[in-house]
C-alpha cells in the first residue's frame, strides 16, 4: 500500500494560497488518475483510492487545518494498518525556490508547523516527502501572512510546472521508482 498525503488547508478561503500546494499535488494526482475524493470524517480527511500493479493507494487531503495535520496522518496509518514507510507526504517549503520540488526519503520537519505536528503524533521521521517550493520573490512580509496569501497570476506558470512535477514524482513513485531514481529525476535544477 502507498500513502500520498498533500498537505493544506480545507477551508474556500485558503485556495490558491501557498500552503495549500500540497493539496493541488494531490487533485492534479487525483484527476490523473481518474480517482474522485470521498470524505471520511472519521479519519479527519478526504480520501481517492485506487489500484496500480496490483498495489493499492490512497491520495489523502486531511480536513484539519494544516497545524494539525498529524490527526489525520496518524488516523489513516492506524486504520489501514499501513507503515510510516508507506507514506509520503507532499507540502509547501518556503526554502526552495518557486518553480522547484525536492524529494527526500526522510528527515525533519523543518519549520513547516503541518510536517512538525506529523512527525509528534506519528513519533517518526523515517518517511519520504516532497517539498514544493515557494521561497518568496519580495522580502518583509511576514511567514503566516505570506503563506495563507493567494498566489499572483506571475507565478501561476512556475508554480503549475512544480505541482505538475510533484505529481509526476508521485505518480511515478505509486509505479514502483526507487527512492534513488526520485532523487536523480527531480531533485536536479532546471
């Protein structure tokens, strides 16, 4: 079984902002793979499932907001009976340049508040994740305004390649890439 987790924030309000990139991977994954959401309200979550070479998979879209995204997280390993290695999570980076994705098979949680309250609730950091850049282009605006702001048109272009990128990386993954293969493919600059 395979877990793409896209992290972002459920409310109308918050499409089209930065930190609902992780979101935008998992739909553009979702209708890729012809799959549709069922909400599930007792994992905290959407969910689109789905079979691949005889492996099933689960695209996730937690309905907590994105501080608490590890509630939902941890409801769907406990009731899959899934493996943290099973998961990846995908979620917005505001270290990594607007345009560009960055896969790593694990490691911290960084300053990201949604990856930082998985890795509590989960107790591991052993599981693979793809950060979506979105450095941004003007400095003084403050972290929390930044991200829940709505993207201008001007990055629409960079932005639309990397979540296209971060749903091929998932898609490629859910068909049996190596965590090796994932690095070399789409870690490299443009």
């Amino acid at each position: 079984m395979k877990i793409i987790a896209g992290l972002g924030n459920p409310e109308k309000r918050y499409e089209n902002t930065y930190h609902n990139l992780g979101f935008m991977v998992a739909d553009n994954l979702a209708e890729r793979l012809k799959v549709g959401y069922k909400l599930k309200n007792s994992l905290k979550c959407a969910l689109a499932e789905g079979v691949i070479g005889g492996e099933k998979y689960i695209i996730v879209k937690p309905t907590t907001y994105m501080n608490l995204s590890g509630e939902c997280i941890q409801r769907v390993l406990s009731y899959y009976g899934a493996n943290v290695a099973d998961l990846l999570v995908v979620y917005d980076d505001i270290d990594i340049e607007i345009g560009r994705i960055r896969f790593r098979p694990h490691g911290s949680a960084g300053t990201h508040n949604g990856m930082r309250n998985i890795h509590l609730l989960i107790n591991d950091d052993n599981f693979p994740r793809v950060r979506v850049g979105t450095k941004p282009r003007t400095e003084g605006i403050p972290l929390v305004d930044y991200v829940l702001s709505k993207i201008p048109e001007s990055e629409y272009e960079d932005l639309n390649c990397a979540i296209k990128k971060a749903s091929d990386l998932c898609f490629d993954l859910l068909n049996g890439a190596t965590y090796d293969d994932l690095m070399q493919r789409y870690n490299k600059k443009d």
